[in-house]
C-alpha cells in the first residue's frame, strides 16, 4: 500500500510539472527574447537585400569600418536574422504585431548604417508596411519597394534608381543617376533630379523641379496633373503631352507636341485626368 501511495505521488508529481511546463510553453506572452537593439556586421558587403514585415527602414552613411543595424521604437513580436555570404548581406525581419489603420509611425524603425568607404554594388529592399528613407548613399544601383508607406530619397548618385510604393508618396531631392524611376499610387515630387526621368502614379500628381530639361522624360498619371518647371528653357526637346480631361500648358503653347531644337531628348506626358504644364523661369 504504501508503495502504492509513492507511485501515485509521483505520478501527480509529473503532472503538475508537465502542465506548469505546458502552460509556459504555449503562453502567448513568451517569447524567445527580443533581437538585440544593434547588430555589427564585420564582414566586408558589396550587396545588401532587405526583406522587411511591417517595419520602416532608413538607410544612412557611416563612418565606421563595420555595418552596423539598429533597431528602434516597438520590438514586441519582432525578431531580426541576418547572414552574410560572398559579400551579400541578407536582412530579414517579423513583425507579428497587429497594425490599427494606418499607424505607421509606431512601427519598429530598422536603421542600417553603410560604412561610406564600402563599394556597394546593389541594394534591395522591400517592406510590407513601412516608410523607406535612403540618405547620402553611393551605390550602383538601388531598388526599393513598400505595399503601404512613403518613400523618401535625398543627395545618391547612381547608376539606376528605383522607387515603388502601393500605397503612399515618393519624394527625391538631388539625385543622379542614368535612369530615375518612381511609380506610386500618391504624389510623385522630383527636385534636382539629373537623369532620365520616369514617373506613374495612380492617384496622384507629379511634380518635378529641376535646373534644365537636359534629358528624356516619361510620366503618366490616371488621377491628377503633371508640373515640370525648369530654372532655364528647354534648348533641344521634343515634348508630346496628351490629356483626356484637363489642359495643356506648355510655355504658353496649349498644343500636345512641340520640338525645340533639334528635339533630341524626348518628353513624354500623359494625364487622363488631370492638367499638364510646363513652366520655364527664364
């Protein structure tokens, strides 16, 4: 009997500790533990891939030796894995928190700090939700994607540079590259912006400041108006523009094409709903 009484007491004994170990296991509110808040890459990088779940990203100059990858703002369900091969940096992260409308600003900010002496060849990055900032950065390419927030590029030279967004507006200042391109379901704003130039917007206008009409342009919006003003004339331009419901202002001409010079850069706008000018300083 009473080694009877041992067996059933260790038989409770293991139960209870199964289910405390079962209700530690499955409680939701366990996690592995948070991603470190920084994160130095040592490896020498000439490409770095970015795939995001609803997280912002911002991408700056540093004068470190080191990648280093920071991570700010709400890190609850989110985790951060990074790998390194043959000079390629892949940066994936997990945001499992439930967004309420379109609360971007709360979301985890990754922040990835380029040593400026690397020779970076491509960047690549893409988010579910999130606003995506490049700064100072020399590359030979970059492309970037967001189903839903904002991009915002300043002061690149390039080779090509690429913007796409599902949903928000694209903004680049002072950029150079051979090709230019931005495609938006908002407002596409383009300021000192040398290259040839590329828009699409859906919902939105365009907006484009530059110093001269030095180059090919192509823009196309369903739901808004196409501005270019230039600081100088346009001295060797051809220039089609079509509208389906708006008017055409082009320095004064309300005509759809028009050639200046020998019309060797062509200007191609196209606006189904919406109006198209040009304007000139001088």
């Amino acid at each position: 009997m009473k080694s009877s009484k041992q067996i059933l007491l260790v038989i409770i004994t293991l139960l209870f500790a199964a289910i405390a170990f079962g209700i530690f296991w499955y409680n939701p509110f366990t996690s592995a533990g948070e991603p470190p808040k920084e994160t130095i890459i040592e490896e020498e990088i000439t490409s770095i891939e970015v795939n995001a779940e609803n997280t912002s990203i911002l991408l700056i100059p540093s004068d470190n030796v080191a990648t280093k990858l920071n991570v700010a703002g709400d890190r609850d369900d989110f985790s951060m894995y990074t790998h390194v091969k043959e000079k390629n940096l892949l940066i994936e992260t997990e945001n499992k928190n439930k967004l309420f409308g379109s609360d971007i600003e709360n979301l985890p900010l990754l922040t990835a700090y380029i040593p400026e002496q690397a020779r970076i060849i491509s960047l690549a990055v893409t988010t579910t939700i999130g606003d995506i900032q490049v700064r100072d950065i020399d590359a030979y390419e970059i492309g970037v994607k967001t189903e839903s927030g904002s991009i915002d590029f300043e002061n690149m030279s390039m080779k090509y540079i690429d913007a796409e967004t599902s949903d928000g507006e694209i903004n680049m200042r002072q950029l150079e590259a051979h090709g230019i391109s931005a495609e938006s379901s908002g407002d596409i704003y383009m300021e000192d912006a040398i290259g040839s130039l590329k828009g699409k917007t859906s919902n939105g206008s365009i907006n484009v400041v530059i110093s001269e009409a030095a180059y090919s342009m192509d823009f196309n919006t369903e739901n808004g108006g196409i501005f270019i003003q230039t600081e100088k004339p346009p001295t060797d331009v051809q220039i089609e523009s079509q509208v389906q419901n708006g008017d055409i202002n082009i320095l004064g001409e309300s005509y759809g094409n028009l050639i200046y010079g020998s019309g060797t850069y062509l200007i191609k706008l196209n606006a189904n709903n919406g109006d198209i000018s040009f304007t000139s300083e001088e």
